[in-house]
C-alpha cells in the first residue's frame, strides 16, 4: 500500500465533491436566469480554478510522498 493512499482518498473525495457541485449549479441554471445566478457561477468558475490547483497540488504531493518512502525504504 502506497504512504499516500489517505490522501489520495481524501483527494478523490474533494475531487468528486467539486464536480458534483459544478454540476448541481449548472443544473439550476435551466431553471434560474437572473443576475443572482450570474454571480453564482462567476463564483463557481473562481471556485473550480482553485479546486483545481488544490487537485495538482495534491496530486504532486502524492506523488513526493511515495517517491520520498520509496527512497527511505531503500538499502545503503
């Protein structure tokens, strides 16, 4: 089992969380049509560039944490 697993976990569960609010927002969008809901996704479109740094963030740092005990592990 790779050192990062539970933040891989964690990571996938902000990942899926990300996605499926993008998705309920622009759901509502059919139905909602103001400058209310402009603002909202304006929102959301500032909240999923941050949520995707926040994913190649992490994911470079499962990817550091593996490669470190990989290293750790490793016979002088």
């Amino acid at each position: 089992m790779s050192e990062s697993a539970d933040l891989k976990r964690n990571m996938d569960s902000f990942r899926l969380s990300a996605k499926k609010i993008g998705e309920k927002i622009n759901n509502v969008g059919d139905i909602w049509s103001d400058s209310s809901y402009v603002a909202l996704q304006k929102s959301m479109g500032e909240l999923a560039k941050s949520s995707k740094l926040v994913i190649e963030n992490g994911d470079r740092a499962c990817t550091s944490i593996d490669k470190f005990f990989t290293i750790a592990s490793e016979k002088i």
